[in-house]
C-alpha cells in the first residue's frame, strides 16, 4: 500500500482505462485522446511523479493540452 491506495489498485485503474482500446475517451474539436492514450498519459505521468509521497500542484483547463 502506498499513499493510502494498493498499488495494485492504482496499475488496475490504468489497466481499465487500456481495455477500453480505441474507443473515444476524450473530444474537445477535432482533438480525440482514446482510452489507450490516455492509460499511456497516465502511465507517463505516473512515472514521472514516481513512487514518494509529494504536494503535487495540478493546473487545469478545459484543453487536451492539460490532459
């Protein structure tokens, strides 16, 4: 367990996010993010963030650039 949740429960949620494959999970104009590239967002920024617990600041906007 780190940071409250089983990790084993955080690699399951990317795991849900990539069975949904290429089905739309995003649209904004003509931008489209699939379920798959979004599990790869997530996996990336996962990595990034690594495993120590940090105050992360996370900036949003109704743009895929955010996502």
């Amino acid at each position: 367990m780190h940071g409250g949740i089983p990790v084993a429960t955080k690699l399951a949620f990317v795991a849900n996010l990539r069975s949904h494959g290429t089905r739309p999970a995003l649209l904004a104009g003509d931008d489209r993010v699939t379920y798959a590239d979004l599990a790869d967002r997530v996996a990336d920024v996962a990595a990034r963030l690594g495993s120590a617990r940090q105050l992360v600041l996370i900036a949003g906007g109704n743009r895929m650039s955010t996502i």
